[in-house]
C-alpha cells in the first residue's frame, strides 16, 4: 500500500521507490536492448502493482483521506505508463521481438517439394523450360522400391588394372566428405557388369544422412543394401569388384550418369518411374510446374471415372 507521504514525494522517485519495492532496477541512458526489455517489463509489473493497491479496500472511515490517496495512486500510475512508453521507443529495434516465422531454408524446400511430385511430372516440366531429356534410361532400376530427392556428389571412376591400394581413396573420402541429403553419383567407365558400390560404402553413406545413390555401373551387396534400407539406382546387380580394376578419377566434377549431364549440387529426383535430373539453376521454376501438372493429373482420375472419358478430361484440363 502507498503511504500517505507519496503524494508530496517528487514523479520519478515515487516510480523508483515503488520498483525498488518490487525488487527491479531502472537501466541507464544507453542501456542495451536486455536492459529495455527489462525496463518494459518493469513498467508493466509496476502498473499491474498500482492496479492491485488496497486503498480502496479501506475503511470508509478513511474515506476522508482518498482525494490524497487518488492523486498518490494517479500519480503511480502516470510514473508506471510513462516507464512502459520509454521502454516501447527506447528498446532497439535489433532487440524487438518479432511475429515472421523464420523462412525456411531454400534447399530445405526444394527438396520437400521434390519429394512431394512424380519424376514423370519433373521430367515434362524440365522438357517443357529447357527443351532437353534430363532421365535416365529404363537401365536405371532401383534395387528395392523408393523415392527420394537429394543434391548430386559426383564420382568419377577411370578403367585401370592396377595394384595401387589408394587407387580408390578418393571415392571413399567424397563419401566422407558428403553432406545430409546427398545423392552419390558415380559414373564406372563401362562399368554395367562391375560393382561401383556394395554394403560397406551404402552404410557410409546411410550414416551421413544421404538421400541414396545412382551407380552407372553395377551394384552388389543388395540383401544388406535392403536391410538398411539405403535406396540405390544401378545398371545391374552383379557380384564384381572395382578394386584393382579401376582408378579414382574425380570428385564434384560434372559427369555424364546413363547419358545425362550430372554437375554437382544438381538436384537428383527418383522413383519408381526412374532417375531425373534437374540443374540447380532452374530448380525452382522446374519444381512450381511439376506442382502444377501433378495437380491437374491427379484431379483428372477421377474425372475420367465419371465421364467415362480420357478425351473429356484432358479437354478440360489440358494435361496428358
């Protein structure tokens, strides 16, 4: 409760008096955005405090000292508004709060949305922007059913008998080296009927979180592959090895994967329909037509259910 002497005391002691008794400290002329959050804070506290005074709960045989105690609470209440103003225009702006959800990161989005669409759909999309075939061939099969999306790490293997044990090292350091939601590309020199990659590089890669693999060559190891689940695109399954048959030629170069343009950072998009490719550069425009055109496919099944015709709904949706 305010005591009776408050009234006569000067605004900006009674503020602080009233604070000090709330246990809060007034921040300095310079004080940092913390401090001014404080401060606003502080104000709001000390205005809820005024709020809660008893000096209405009083006696009416006090009543004769209200007028006093109204122009106490009136003054306290002034000092506590005036706190929380201060604060509001003082705080900087770097410090304030704010409502916009953060934005999500690019790739984050790319990638999901990949996801989300058929490679059928990418591969019209990236016809219709850039005029070319960015698919694989139907020699591209996956070793279990899947679908993924993930930026390209290109590999580059060279056709060489040797006996050089480091002779393959660098295809195991761009595993390594690799990120989350990375596609291992790897290109084996006239490799169909060689092994590129088997279980121990698909668990490397399984542990750093990459999407999968897409081998130009063979692939072995596929029991185990499919235990863990690690999703890989080959030529073929065979039982072979590129140990002293083949040399590390490169790492994030630009490859040519089952007869298409690979650089690194692409964004590779498979599932049961195949392997598509899309350059990063057009990535996003690519993505807003997928979108689009599996939207329409997918609305026209069941409008060629009802009308009992193919010619009906393409008419109305424009979409084959």
């Amino acid at each position: 409760m305010i005591p009776h002497r408050a009234a006569r005391v000067n605004l900006l002691p009674c503020g602080e008096i009233r604070m000090r008794r709330l246990g809060i400290s007034v921040p300095t002329i310079g004080a940092s955005g913390f401090e001014y959050m404080s401060l606003y804070h502080a104000g709001k506290t000390v205005l809820e405090s005024a709020l809660q005074t008893d000096f209405l709960e009083e006696s009416m045989s006090r009543f004769v000292r209200f007028p006093r105690r109204a122009l106490a609470c009136g003054t306290f209440l002034a000092v506590a508004l005036f706190l929380v103003g201060v604060a509001g225009w003082a705080w900087p702006h770097s410090a304030k709060p704010t409502q916009e959800a953060a934005k999500p990161n690019d790739d984050a989005s790319l990638l999901d949305g990949f996801r989300h669409v058929e490679a059928a759909s990418v591969s019209d999309a990236l016809e219709q922007i850039s005029g070319r075939k960015m698919y694989m061939s139907h020699r591209m099969r996956p070793i279990f059913p899947t679908k993924f999306s993930g930026f390209a790490v290109t590999v580059m293997l060279k056709k060489e008998s040797n006996h050089d044990p480091d002779a393959l090292k660098g295809m195991l350091a761009a595993i390594d080296q690799g990120s989350a939601n990375s596609v291992y590309v790897m290109v084996v020199e006239d490799g169909a009927d060689i092994a590129g990659m088997g279980g121990l590089m698909g668990t490397a890669m399984a542990s750093r979180d990459f999407s999968g693999a897409v081998i130009d060559g063979g692939v072995r190891d596929t029991a185990y592959l499919q235990k863990i689940g690690f999703p890989v695109y080959a030529l073929g399954i065979v039982p072979s090895t590129s140990v002293s048959h083949y040399r590390f030629a490169g790492a994030n170069i630009p490859v040519v994967c089952d007869g298409v343009a690979v650089n690194p950072a692409d964004i590779i998009v498979a599932d049961a329909d195949g392997v598509v490719v899309v350059p990063r550069a057009t990535a996003a425009q690519v993505l807003a037509l997928a979108q689009e055109m599996d939207f329409k496919e997918h609305s026209m099944y069941a409008w060629i259910e009802k009308l009992k015709s193919i010619q009906e709904a393409v008419k109305k949706f424009g979409r084959l």
